[in-house]
C-alpha cells in the first residue's frame, strides 16, 4: 500500500524477505508500479524454479524433510541419491518426463521387488507434489504412473504360547516394559518417548502415546485408559525405578553414552528374552500385531475399537462422544490382562532398587 513522502508517494513490495520500493508523483501511480512489480517477482520465481536442476530440487526438498523422523528422512535422502545417479545432478527438473521416471522405476523392480516399485513411486509422487506447491514446478511426472500389483510378505506374529514363555523367563523390570507393549498396542518409539510428567497420569489412570506418523511430520497425541494390569506395572515401576534422576519412564542403565537416556531402538531386549525363552525371535512391532490378533481372535473385539486402540484412523466423532469411547476402550485394553499368566509373586527383580520415589 503506497504511502505519502514528501510530496511524493512511495511504492513498496516486500517479497521473499526483500524490500523493493520507488518514488513516484502520484499515489495512483505508485499502486500501479506495487502491481507491475509483484507480477513481474512472481513471474521471475517462477522461472527460476522451472529451469530448477535436480540437485537443487533434491536439497530443498530434503531440508523440509528434517522435520520427520530420522526414518523417513533417510528412505528419502536414499532416494534422492539414487534418482540423482540415474538421471544426473544438472538434470532440469521440467524435463524429467514420465518415462524417465517409468524407466527407473521398472529398473526397481527388476533388481528388487514390485514392493520397490511401488516405494520409490510414492516418495517421488510426494516429492513432486510438495515441489508442485511450494516452488510451482509446472507438472508433476508422477500422476500417471500407477502403483504395482505385489504380494506383501507375511509378517510373523508370536502366538499366546510364546508370548507367555517370554514373559514366563522375563525378570520383574523386563515384565514390566514388555507389558507395557501387550496393555498399549503401542509402537517401539512411543514407550521410549515416555516421561512421568507428561504422558504417565496416576491419578486419572491414563497414558499418552504420540507419533509422528501424520503428513506434516508433526507429533500427534491420544490418551488413552490404563488396564488395571498396566496401572500395576507402572505403579510398580515407579517406586522401584533404579535412576530417578531422570523424566523419562524408560533409560538404559548400562555404563556408556547412552547411560541415564532413552532408548531408541534396545534390539537386544527382545532377541535375548526370546533366546531364553526358546522361542522365534520378535520385536516390537510384532507384539503390536500379537495384541490386535488377541483382540480380535481371543476377545472378538470389532475393528472399529481395535482401530482406536492401534490408532491406525481417526474416528469422525464429536466431542461429546469422547468420554463414551473411552469408557469402551477401558473395557477393551482390560480383556489384555485376561490374555496373560499370572505373574509369580516369588519372582524376584534383578538389579533394582526398592527405594520408594
């Protein structure tokens, strides 16, 4: 909006951080150079991202991608390398065509998996479009490729057997952490994120669980109702914790850099119970699908409340229903402490203090 100066009215734009600005006599002329000069910024943007290369396409693509996980962030970043060595770093991102893209997607398949295919073409797709509407690339060479027929690999879910042979060699502070799993149905990262303060509620009897799996890469969090057999557990884990010096619920306790912090991946928790167990070897996420199965299989629970407890959608309700839900769910994740072994009141804990905190 030009503003008087003297006796002459100024004309300003600030665009992209820069101020560009002029005298002219009159405030009409003034409103018309703000006009011609926007245009002509926008129409020179443009320009420059549609004569982009792929390099500098990749670079700030990925510097927007730091906002989600390291995961996701290095199944891009990979991408990014292997598009730029097929197709070349000077490579105009407004000539990369869709059988260029075809080409290098089909090569995927054939040296890994429909299932490659299929990867590389959603990253791409999601790469073009956030190129598409934040730096106005003309066309997008994703639209028209269409995603690969592929069988999906059976993923290996422990049965009620296994699971209670781990839990059965499980020492008290290994019962506990694993339990946490079988009474949340929660992913490896959103236990080890855990702090007392903010996602543990004793008194209301409820825990939080967050991820980040949402499109902008920001952290989501629900709420959700203890079990009964959870409520111990963390009770329990509470008063008996070896280092209270420290928010977080969870921490390795082993010398090194890592003491006194949160896990972020502890492999070897599962693989060495399972050793001692005897049984096939699981993770994390395995007993996430073992819960969903018990709730379905064992306790005939429907998918709607299934899909609550894993989160996998949002349920489109309203406010008001919120509190009704929740009087379900604590039904619901009440059914897991009926899946489980009673826990032997003469096994002892390893290693743990019983200092009351």
């Amino acid at each position: 909006m030009p503003y008087r100066e003297g006796k002459k009215w100024r004309g300003v734009v600030t665009y992209q951080g820069a101020r560009h600005q002029a005298l002219l006599p009159t405030k009409r002329e003034a409103a018309q150079w703000e006009n011609r000069k926007r245009t002509e910024l926008e129409t020179k943007e443009k320009k420059q991202h549609a004569g982009m290369d792929l390099m500098t396409f990749c670079t700030k693509y990925l510097d927007y991608c730091q906002r989600y996980t390291l995961k996701t962030y290095d199944e891009k970043r990979t991408l990014c390398r292997r598009v730029i060595g097929a197709w070349g770093p000077e490579t105009l991102v407004q000539d990369i065509m869709p059988d260029m893209v075809l080409e290098y997607l089909d090569g995927r398949a054939k040296s890994q998996s429909a299932n490659a295919f299929n990867k590389d073409r959603k990253n791409l797709l999601s790469m073009w479009n956030w190129g598409q509407d934040i730096l106005d690339l003309p066309n997008n060479p994703l639209t028209k490729i269409k995603k690969r027929p592929h069988d999906r690999e059976t993923q290996y879910t422990p049965s009620t057997e296994d699971v209670l042979k781990v839990l059965a060699v499980a020492d008290r502070t290994e019962s506990v952490m694993l339990n946490c799993y079988l009474q949340t149905a929660a992913r490896r990262s959103e236990i080890f994120r855990w702090t007392w303060v903010e996602d543990i509620n004793f008194e209301r009897r409820e825990y939080r669980l967050g991820t980040r799996k949402t499109k902008d890469g920001s952290m989501e969090y629900e709420w959700f109702p203890m079990s009964d057999e959870l409520y111990e557990n963390l009770w329990w884990w509470w008063q008996n914790r070896p280092i209270k010096d420290t928010p977080f619920t969870f921490v390795s306790v082993q010398p090194g850099p890592g003491y006194m912090r949160p896990y972020k991946e502890r492999r070897r928790f599962l693989k060495g119970l399972c050793k001692r167990a005897g049984v096939r070897p699981f993770g994390f996420h395995a007993l996430r699908r073992y819960v969903a199965s018990v709730l379905a299989d064992t306790h005939k629970v429907s998918a709607k409340r299934i899909q609550r407890v894993l989160r996998h959608k949002s349920v489109t309700t309203t406010e008001r229903y919120i509190h009704n839900i929740n009087q379900d769910l604590a039904e619901t994740l009440n059914l897991l402490s009926q899946s489980k072994i009673p826990e032997d009141p003469t096994r002892k804990p390893k290693g743990v203090s019983h200092e009351d905190g």
